[in-house]
C-alpha cells in the first residue's frame, strides 16, 4: 500500500494521464492546433486575449525560454501571423500584437477548442455540468493559490460568446441604477447599443471584449465606428464593483486602443458623463482630452454630459 504522503502525487499523475488521453493531447492526429504546436497555439491565445503584450511579459506568463520563444515568434513572424516592434512603454522591450491573419488564426483555434469542449460536455449529463465546472475550478484555485489555496488569478479578456451580450444589457442596467439611480431608459440605450452590434458590425474594424476574473465576467467595452471618418467610438465601458482595482479598466481601454490602431482608426471618442469618476481618470490616463461639456437630464437624472478624444497615430480608414 503506498505511503499516504505519496497517494496526493499518484492520483495527479493519474489524472493527467486521464486527461490527456481523454482530451487527445498524446495523439497529433486529433490535435485541435494542427498545423500549429500546443506552445504556439497558447502564444496566439495570450496576444488574441491580452492584445499589447510585450515578449518578457509572454515569456513570464507562460514560462518559456527567452531564447525558444524567440525562435517561436520568427517562425510565426516569418509566416504573418504576428508582427513585432519597439514596446511603447519601453523602447528596450518588444512588443508583440497578432496581424489581421493573425487574428483570424487565433479565433479559428479557438473557435476548434470551443467545439471539442463541447463536444466532451455533450457526453456528461446536464445536471453534472455544474459540479464538473466546480471541481475543475477548485483544482485550479488550490494548485495556483498556495497553502491557503486563494487563487492568485488575474484578469483577461475574450471575444463574447453566447449570453455574453445580453450580460452587457443586464449588467450595465442594474449597476447604473444602483450606483447612480439611472431608470429604465438607460437600459433601453444599451440595448440599442447591444443589438446594433449583434445585427450589423464589421469584425474588422468593429469589437467587443469581456473581461473574465476567476472564471466569471467582470466587465466589457465596446470599440466602434463612429459617423466621423477614420474615428473610433469607444462605448460602454463596465466594470463589476467586487472586481474593481484589479487593472481591469485600463487593460479593457488598452485593448480599445490597440485594436484602433491596428486597424487604421486615426482617432477615439467617446461620451461619459462628469459621476462617472473612475472612468474619467482611466480616459485620462491613456490620453483622452476632454473637449466638451454640457448639462443635461437623462435616465431621470441632472447630468453633465462629456465628449473626451484620443488622435491615435497612423493612417485612418476609409
């Protein structure tokens, strides 16, 4: 019988060999990343997700050689799949960001993953479904957490998937109306918002991101074409109160930002009104210049609605 200090460490190594077999990991012919290895396929998620990474933030993050992940982003770099250039932060750095094929890559492996996923849970019964997803999370929150097992997770970002953009509806409702009384007809804009882009937007120059913290959302925003040419309308920016001081904010701003750029946009606007303190300093921050103001009653409330601007450098749109 073995030691009792020892069961803890056969029963994880059972597990991964249950799992990978289970998930195909050992058998290349049903590899999800094909023609792509598993490494390279999670360096496309992390730029797909993260968006402004530089190379000794992806290196840390995934704990990867800096001389192989140098070699791994030539490969994807000589084959269009990511771009690298001097960090804006730090001209010592580079900064990675995934091309238009790059992107496209990444939402096809992705969009694979998703399906394999669900195709394992088609087999689990429903009522299963939530233990399972459970236990998955508590393994993750003891194995990263330590001896208290507190997770030390930390945010990121995706693309909506079902439900998602309903949640933007229902979530942006409820904390607006508890936190500064909005009614019914703030609710009604942000489904307009909301359906305008479920209906009609382009995915190349249109995108909405979900921030995710612990396995659950914690906020969006929106990057949309305004009436102006070659301007970016930034819309709808949310962040859960129980989530807020983690960064959360900024890096759903930063990937506004970036995608504008990327993608020609030569400027961002946006409207907020002067309540909305924490947003302010965000838009700040990333060099938004207020340009005008004025008062008026909306939601059935006094405001002083704002209009903030970012000049994004590059060519614009057509």
């Amino acid at each position: 019988m073995p030691h009792a200090a020892a069961r803890p460490v056969q029963e994880i190594r059972a597990f991964n060999r249950f799992y990978t077999n289970l998930i195909g990991a050992l058998d290349y012919s049903r590899q999800l990343y094909v023609p792509y290895t598993l490494t390279e396929a999670r360096v496309l998620y992390e730029l797909n997700h993260a968006r402004h990474l530089d190379a000794a933030d992806l290196r840390a993050e995934l704990t990867l050689d800096a001389g192989y992940l140098s070699r791994l982003l030539g490969k994807l770099e000589k084959d269009g799949i990511v771009e690298r250039a001097p960090s804006a932060r730090d001209p010592r750095r580079q900064r990675i960001t995934l091309t238009a094929r790059g992107r496209e890559t990444a939402a096809l492996l992705d969009e694979r993953s998703s399906e394999a996923v669900g195709s394992l849970l088609s087999d689990v019964p429903a009522a299963q479904r939530p233990r399972l997803a459970e236990a998955m999370r508590t393994v993750r929150e003891i194995l990263s957490g330590g001896e208290d097992g507190a997770a030390r997770s930390r945010p990121f970002l995706r693309e909506p998937g079902p439900g998602d953009l309903g949640w933007i509806v229902e979530r942006n409702a409820a904390l607006y109306a508890a936190e500064y009384g909005f009614n019914i007809d703030y609710e009604g804009l942000v489904a307009r918002i909301v359906a305008d882009f479920a209906e009609d937007h382009d995915p190349h120059l249109e995108r909405t991101w979900i921030a995710e913290l612990d396995g659950r959302r914690v906020g969006c925003v929106m990057c949309v074409r305004d009436d102006a040419p070659g301007t970016a309308r930034l819309r709808l920016l949310l962040v859960e109160p129980d989530a807020r001081g983690h960064g959360i904010g900024d890096q759903l701003v930063t990937a506004c930002i970036d995608f504008a750029r990327s993608v020609g946009y030569r400027e961002m606007v946006l409207w907020t009104n002067d309540i909305l303190g924490a947003a302010r300093a965000i838009y700040q921050r990333h060099g938004f210049v207020l340009v005008d103001e004025k008062p008026h009653r909306s939601f059935g409330v006094d405001l002083v609605g704002q209009d903030w601007q970012l000049h994004l450098a590059g060519e614009g749109t057509s």
